[in-house]
C-alpha cells in the first residue's frame, strides 16, 4: 500500500511542500529579524530627537547625523491625544492633498506596531508618540513565500498536465492502433466470406439462407468499417437521425431476448413501438400501421454524422441498455430538438448504476459486468466528443429504476 501511495506524483507534489514549507519558515525566522532590527531603528531615531529637545546647546551632529540617516521607515509623531504633530517617509504630496491620508496610515501603523512614547511631561502630562511602520523589504519577505507557492502550484500543474495530455496521447495512438489492427485483421476473412456468398448463391441451397448469411458478412465488413475509422477524422455527411437510430433499434430487437420492449418518441411524429417483443413474439408497434416499425410522418431531423460511428454509438447505448434489464423491461428512445441542437435521450428500465460509479462510467476498462472489456462507452464518448463535437453523458440513473444517456449534436 505504501509503495503503491510514493508513486511520482505523490513525491513531486511532496518534494513542492517540503521547499515551500522551508521557504516559509525561513523567511518567517527574517521578518522577525527584520522588524526587531526596525524597532531598534525607531528607538534609535526617537533617543536622537529626545536628545534634541532636551538638550538645545548640545552638539546636535550625532543626532541629527542618527534622524537624517533614517529614510525608510515611515514614523508618524502625535501628542498624548493622538493628534498628528509630523510625519518622515510618506507621501508628502497625498498627505497635502488627501487629509485623511495620515489618518489612515495611523491606523495601520497603530495595529502593526506599539508606539514609541517620549514622555515630555508629568504635570500636566505631556508626550509624543512615534507610531512607524513597515519598510518595503520586510513585506517583500513577508509575501515572498505567496508568491513562491504560486510559482511551486503553478508549476506541479503544467507538469501534471502535460504528463496527462501526453498520456492521453500515448493512450490514442495505442487504441487507434489496435483498432486499425483490428480492422485489417478482420478484412481477409471478410473478403473470403464474401466470395463464398457468391458461391453459394449460384448452388442449390435455400435463397433465404444465403441472404441471412450475407447478411451477417455485411455486419462484418461494417464492424471492420467501423473499427478503420478510429484514429483519422472521419467524413461527416448530413443524416436523418430518426432513420439512423431507427435502424439500429430494427437491429438490435431482431437479436433481443426475453420481454423487452422497444419505443422510439420524436415530437412532431407519433410515439411507435419498435417490434415490441412479448415473450418472443414480436407485437406490432401501436398505431404505426407498418408492421412493428416506426412512422415516418413529419420533418427529418439532420445532422452531420459519420453513419457508421454513429450506429456504433446508438449500438453501445442499446446493448448497455439490454445488459441492465436482464431479459425484461423497456426500453426507449426520445429524439427531440431545439434551435441549435438535437437531443437523444436512451433510456432503460433496468437496474441502474450506483452514485459511486457515474464518474467511472466513461473511463477505459470500467465494467460491472462478468465479461467484457468495459471500452464501449468509453469509445461511444470518444465518437461523440472528438469526432462529432457533441455531448454524451448519464442524464439519469437510479438503482432499481433505469438508467438515460443523453447525446447531444448540434444541427
């Protein structure tokens, strides 16, 4: 447990505290330094002008050789009353223009530091009060650790960040690898299937056979297809959504088992059952007239897609959604729009995901299932992201209710 903690983020970040908090205490250990070294200034330069006052017929080249050299540290004098008498090193033009200048720096000065007092009398009691304040290399050492942190936290998050970016880099490169390998790998066989079609074509056995055949080829050379066009831009081509997502939905309950139910909504057209299934057979979609398929009444709603990584998407979102249910529930898809976008909703009846895991979800290798690879998601939200500049995210989920990803793209 502790080897896996002192990993090298652990220890730069660790390396960064350590220097700042030397810093710190440092520079702490020369403001104090700094300030008794100023207060014994201020005393000095207050014994200077006691000795002034006091003794007039006196040789005044020390003291006054002690006040004149004092030309950085603001004193502010007043009487017993606090009333200002004088003042050294401020701003002499502000203080004749501004007349609560000095009383605002008397105030600061007040709460700093303890005035020096040069008591002149007993009775009636008489004193001078020197309030002084802070020179400017004591609060340059004062806020130079801020500073230092800034610079340390500034620094640990580029790095952290371009340590992430180049291994998410590394990480793309890797599945575009993988994925065109995948492609390649999947083409020679393909290409023999498709031959074979072609032969069994010209033979005897039953049409309906060679046309179930061809077209599960079909479905292969589209997966290969599919997996060709991860790591390059693909084309994006203007796409009625409705009939792409209806497509995929024929597709996916032709292969779906138990009593699930499947219903596509699109404002403007009327809410049809997809083939809905009960107990395996297939019921016709309510109101469509159309033998379990979907209306297709009212304006097209397009988009620029890729079709083939679309589909991939919608088939991910399907699958997840069948997985969740385990053989019975329902199953819908609502496509709505607005002025800018249109929104896909998938939504499932099944048994949701838990809070601790909506932040995991889209992460590579994440699965709560006994078996796969947990990349479909995380590959749905790539195709949407990076290739179609839209949104894909959980919308909705609860455990024991469903589960609803939303895609958004704009039109």
């Amino acid at each position: 447990m502790i080897r896996s903690m002192l990993n090298w983020r652990s220890l730069l970040a660790l390396v960064g505290i350590v220097i700042v908090s030397a810093t710190i205490f440092y520079s702490q250990y020369l403001a104090r330094k700094i300030a008794a070294d100023e207060r014994q200034k201020v005393e000095m330069w207050v014994e200077a002008s006691k000795s002034v006052l006091r003794n007039p017929g006196m040789d005044m080249t020390l003291p006054n050789y002690i006040r004149n050299g004092q030309q950085s540290i603001p004193i502010i004098e007043t009487n017993e009353k606090d009333s200002i008498t004088g003042f050294i090193n401020l701003d002499t033009t502000k203080a004749a223009h501004d007349k609560d200048y000095l009383y605002r720096r008397l105030r600061t000065f007040r709460d700093e530091n303890q005035p020096l007092i040069m008591k002149l009398s007993d009775t009636p009691y008489i004193a001078n009060r020197y309030y002084y304040g802070h020179t400017t290399l004591l609060d340059e050492v004062r806020y130079y650790p801020l500073v230092q942190l800034f610079i340390v936290a500034l620094f640990i998050f580029f790095t952290l960040y371009s340590i992430t970016i180049r291994n998410k880099a590394t990480q793309n490169q890797l599945w575009a690898g993988m994925a065109k390998e995948t492609a390649h790998q999947l083409g020679t066989p393909v290409s023999s299937l498709e031959g074979w079609v072609e032969m069994l074509k010209e033979s005897d056995l039953d049409p309906k056979t060679v046309v179930e055949i061809k077209k599960d080829v079909d479905r292969l050379k589209l997966v290969s297809d599919r997996f060709g066009k991860i790591g390059s831009k693909p084309q994006l081509e203007e796409k009625d959504l409705v009939v792409q997502v209806r497509n995929m939905m024929e597709y996916i309950r032709k292969r779906a088992a138990g009593k699930v139910q499947f219903s596509l909504q699109v404002p403007g057209r009327p809410g049809e059952g997809i083939g809905d299934r009960d107990g395996g057979r297939v019921v016709e979609g309510v109101g469509s007239g159309d033998g379990g398929r979907i209306g297709m009444g009212g304006d097209a709603l397009y988009a620029r897609i890729s079709g083939p990584l679309f589909d991939w998407v919608i088939e991910n979102l399907l699958k997840n959604a069948l997985d969740a249910m385990e053989g019975k529930g329902n199953i819908s898809v609502t496509i709505q729009e607005n002025e800018k976008e249109i929104l896909i909703d998938v939504a499932d009846t099944g048994k949701g995901i838990a809070a601790r895991n909506l932040q995991k979800v889209f992460k590579p290798g994440f699965t709560t299932k006994k078996r796969g690879w947990g990349l479909g998601l995380s590959l749905s939200k790539r195709i949407i992201e990076q290739y179609h500049k839209g949104q894909l995210y959980v919308r909705y989920s609860e455990p024991g209710k469903g589960t609803t990803f939303r895609i958004v793209l704009k039109k």
